[in-house]
C-alpha cells in the first residue's frame, strides 16, 4: 500500500502534463483538421463530438488520479486539491453534460432545413454551448499550466528532481 501511494504521488505532475498536451493535441491540432478536410460539416462535427466524448473519459482518468495522488501525499495539500477537484468536476461537466448537449443541438441543426424558422434558434443554441465548451477548454489549459507550475514549485521544496 505504501508503494501505491508512492507512486500514485509521483505520477501527479505526469498526469497534469499529458492531459495538457493532450488537451492541446485534441483542441489545436485534431479537430481543426478533421474541420478542414472534411466537407460534410454534419459528418465533421459527429467526429469531432466522438473525439471530444472519448477524451472526456481520458480527462475523468486523469482527474481521478491527480486527485488520488494529492491524497496519498503526506502533507494534505489543500489548495492543490481544489484545483484537482475543479478540473476533476470540469471534466464531469464535459462529459455528461455538454458534449451531449452540442451533440443534441447538431443533430436538430441538421434535421431541420436552414429555411425553417425554428433554424436560426437551433443554431443559436449551438454556438452558445461551443462557445462556452470552448472558454471552459481555455480555462482548463491555463488552470493545467497553473498546476504543473505549482507542482514542479512544491517538487523543487521537497528537494526532488524535477
């Protein structure tokens, strides 16, 4: 038990950092391009909700085991926790309830002729909730960068090789 808890503490700042990257690798570089060469933007966006759904069961892992790892630690960290708890309910937030919420709203956007009046409401809904995911991922990344920092500080005052 006591080597689980070792390495479940040593692995937090491995965690933060793959899930930044892959945060990055997902939101800069995937999605953009399934976006830019696929021109059936309905056939475009069910990819990239598939995507954004698989990663968000990553982003749960990941919270999990940050938060399991400050737990283990022998100090209690308490504000270390609470981002960990923050990114951790984030993640929860993404997936149960925006991503099925974009996910919705594409489906009724491309069931319905951009004629029909009902359209432009749909559409409207859409980009709400893209645009508010989208702040959200913004905010993620720099809370990750913030907590990798805080990491790699506590890291160096334990005395440990970063």
């Amino acid at each position: 038990m006591k080597t689980l808890k070792a390495v479940l503490a040593e692995m937090i700042l491995p965690f933060i950092c793959c899930w930044f990257f892959m945060s990055v690798l997902v939101d800069i570089i995937a999605i953009p391009t399934v976006f830019k060469y696929i021109s059936n933007m309905e056939e475009a966006g069910k990819i990239g909700m598939t995507v954004f759904h698989r990663f968000n069961c990553f982003e749960i892992f990941f919270g999990v085991f940050i938060l399991l790892g400050l737990f283990s630690k022998s100090q209690k960290l308490k504000f270390l926790i609470s981002i960990a708890s923050f990114l951790f309910l984030l993640s929860l937030f993404y997936t149960f309830y925006m991503t099925p919420m974009i996910t919705e709203a594409s489906i009724r956007l491309h069931s319905v002729a951009a004629t029909d009046p009902a359209y432009e409401m749909i559409r409207s809904e859409h980009t709400t909730y893209h645009n508010l995911y989208r702040y959200f991922d913004t905010t993620k990344l720099f809370v990750l960068l913030f907590f990798a920092g805080m990491m790699i500080r506590l890291n160096i005052k334990e005395g440990k090789n970063v």
